[in-house]
C-alpha cells in the first residue's frame, strides 16, 4: 500500500497511553487494521482526525510526549520534505501498515524507534542513525537518545515559523479561525446528492473507498495485462452431496464450497504446475498449497487464505472458511491472513449463479470460478445434480493441456469424494472429516 485512512482514534488527546493500547484505525487497501502503542506516554495531539483519507506512508498523524510532560504546550515539526512512498506490491504479497510498526506515525527512517524517541529526536533535531541502539533488533530505545543527549549537551532546537500557504487569486479568503479553535471537521463520506445541469438533484455520487479504488485498479490491470484463458466443465456431484446428507445425519454440518476447496487442493497437489505465482520475469513453483477463498463484504470483495489446505480435512477447512469470512466481514483480518496464496477460489453459487468466469488476482495465475448446481437428466432419465466450473488461467504461465488437466482432475475428485485423502494414503473416508 502507499496510503490509508484514518478510520477512527480510539484515543484522544490528553489521554495516557500504555504498551498494547490501540492508538487509531487504519484502513488499507484490505482491510482495517489498529494500530498498536509500544511504549508509554500521553497522546498530546491528533494531527489527522477520523475519517481522513489519502495518508501517505510516513506523514506525522500525531504526537506524543512523555508520561507526565506539559502535553498542551507542544509544537508540530516542521516537515522537511514530502515523505518516502513505496512502490505498489501485488496483491497476493501486499504489505500493509503493521499493527506494532513506526510507520503510521512520524516520518520513516532507516532505525526502528517507537513515538517516545521520535519526539525526541524531533524535538532535539538528532539524527537517529547518529544514535547507538542497544534495543533489541537493533531498536533504538528512548534510553539511548536521552542519553546521546547529556552526553552531547543538546538543546530543544528552536521551532520553525510554519508558513501559511499562499491563497490562489480566485479562491475565497479563508475565515479568520480564533486562537485555540479547531479546524471544522473532515466532511463525511456519507452518499451526497449531486445537482444536475439543469440544477435538479437527479443521481447521487458516493465515493470509493481507498479498498474499492484498489480492487477496481487491480481489476483493470488483471484484464489489460494478463492474457485470460478459460476451460469450463461439469461436475457430477451426487456421490459429495450423498456423503454430506450422511455427514450431517452424524452432526458434521460441511458445505459444497469446503469440498471444493478440498478438492482444489487435492488437483494443486497432482498438477503442480497450476500452483505457480508469476513476477513478470520468472515462474515460483510453490511448495505450499494456500488456497484464497473470495469473501464479499460491505467495502469489497477480499480473499482470506486457507493456509496448507491439503493437510486439513473437510470439517476443518469448513471451520477455517467460517472463522476467516467472518473476521473479513467484521475487518479483522490480520495481514498475513489475506497476503499471499497460491490459488483463488470464487464461489457464486449460493447466489443462483448457473456459471460465469472470474478476473485472476496476481501474482497468482489462476482462480477457478464455482457456479451453482442443476438438476439434468441423464441418457437413462435418471436425476443427475451437476455443478459448473470455470478456470482462469494466465496463458503465460498455464497453456490450455496444463489448464485441462487441472479441471479434468477437479471433475474426478469433485466426483469421486473417496479421492479426497492427503497423498493417496488408505485412510477411511470418515476420518477426513473428523477435528
């Protein structure tokens, strides 16, 4: 990511602050994250308030001074450049703002230090890689710089006037604020209507959020740069839903979209090949098998991993994909819970879907898109239940035989769920599904 939004301060100004209090939340690309104090003090002002958005990497959002210091009497640094910006990483491997990092206040440098050492080298005008770390990792503790500071002798550097912008010719002047009062707060993004030429209010304009605005360049980069290949075919799944109706007779409520998920992995297993990531330059063959399951919620789409899905029966990944969409819809994913995988899995089913086929999330090169299921007749008019799939494949990465392997292979152990055993092992059947 390369900028956020201020979704909320749990704290306000005044307030004292202790290792593991959640200072704000920050809203990624993904998902909202809180972001975590490391060391004590007292929260002495809110630079950025709720709802801001567009906060690059490394801008000041507030300060915060020492347990027990004057927290009304403090002055904002002056910024001496725009902050360092990072370049965008894929989504699959997207990083994102650490709960615990220094990231999200303060400017970035090459040290790792929490807020008590960035007011003081702030304050001071130290150079913080002049200054002996003896934290661990290399962190540099508060300890050190006050000690650099006796032993230098330093001074409060004295404040920088901060400039007021210059008013361009046609704008409005700016109303005269009085001393002590506050800006007026960030406009809401609530749904505003918009007048029409002919001045009536006829549509209304709502304005992505900073995950919207992602998925919609991802989307776009995905179908401009990626040369989509697809192969669809049908599943007979009477023999999976069989076995489920028995299941459930014994109290182990699965769904179709678990079996799914482990038959993927079973086919990732036994064509390797489709469990790849492309960077552009070179294919990574993946050891692992983390399986990416879409997930909508109220500000987008995202894809929780169901990490090392090969070695989990059934009734566990149903556990994990519950856990997982729940959290996802709450926005409390952890980052390297949505970050990474190796293979996307969209299921639209639920939502009387008969087929349709999905947009590649790279780096990964494949995501198989899971219809719903239909009742046909067979050749002797007996009831057949089959269900429609349809993979996505990077042509530069998976040619149409690797892609047809695959899906002929997911068609074989969707039917034949006795097929679904970690390496072939002669496991019962039963015990796949057992915690």
């Amino acid at each position: 990511m390369q900028e956020g939004t201020i979704v909320k301060w749990h704290k306000k100004e005044g307030d004292i602050l202790a290792p593991g209090d959640i200072l704000c939340e920050i809203q990624t690309d993904k998902a909202v994250l809180g972001f975590e104090i490391e060391e004590e003090g007292t929260l002495a002002k809110i630079l950025k308030p709720d709802n801001t958005t567009n906060i690059k990497i490394g801008t000041l959002i507030a300060l915060i001074v020492e347990p027990g210091s004057d927290w009304k009497n403090v002055s904002v640094p002056v910024e001496e450049g725009p902050p360092p910006t990072q370049a965008p990483i894929p989504s699959a491997g997207t990083a994102t703002p650490s709960s615990t990092g220094a990231s999200a206040v303060g400017r970035q440098h090459s040290v790792s230090y929490g807020p008590a050492v960035r007011a003081l080298v702030s304050v001071y005008k130290i150079n913080p890689t002049e200054v002996p770390a003896t934290g661990p990792h290399g962190r540099l503790l508060k300890g050190d710089v006050l000690k650099f500071i006796g032993e230098r002798r330093l001074r409060p550097a004295p404040v920088d006037a901060v400039p007021l912008p210059a008013a361009a010719a046609t704008s409005p002047r700016p109303p005269q604020m009085a001393p002590g009062v506050l800006p007026p707060p960030v406009a809401d993004r609530s749904p505003r209507p918009s007048a029409a030429a002919a001045g009536s209010a006829s549509y209304t304009d709502i304005e992505l959020t900073t995950m919207r605005s992602v998925i919609a360049k991802r989307l776009t980069l995905s179908k401009t740069t990626i040369p989509h290949s697809y192969n669809s075919i049908d599943c007979n799944i009477g023999k999976l839903l069989q076995l489920r109706k028995e299941l459930m007779a014994d109290g182990v409520k699965v769904g179709v979209n678990d079996f799914v998920v482990r038959a993927a992995a079973v086919s990732l297993q036994k064509v390797p090949e489709v469990n790849a990531v492309y960077s552009g330059e070179t294919v990574r063959l993946l050891s692992n098998i983390d399986i990416s399951v879409a997930v909508a919620t109220d500000n987008g789409l995202i894809t929780p991993i169901v990490k090392d899905a090969l070695w989990l029966g059934v009734e566990e990944i149903s556990v994990c994909v519950k856990d997982l969409a729940g959290r996802a819809r709450a926005g409390k994913l952890k980052p390297e819970e949505f970050q990474g995988g190796s293979f996307t899995i969209s299921n639209l089913g639920m939502f009387g879907i008969s087929s349709f086929s999905a947009v590649i999330n790279p780096p990964q090169t494949c995501i198989l898109a899971v219809g719903g299921s239909r009742m046909i007749l067979d050749a002797e008019c007996r009831p057949q239940t089959m269900l429609s799939v349809t993979l996505s494949s990077d042509a530069r990465v998976v040619d149409d035989m690797t892609s047809a392997k695959f899906v002929h292979c997911f068609q074989e152990v969707m039917e034949n769920p006795e097929l679904m055993l970690s390496h072939g092992r002669p496991v019962d059947i039963r015990k796949l599904f057992s915690k």
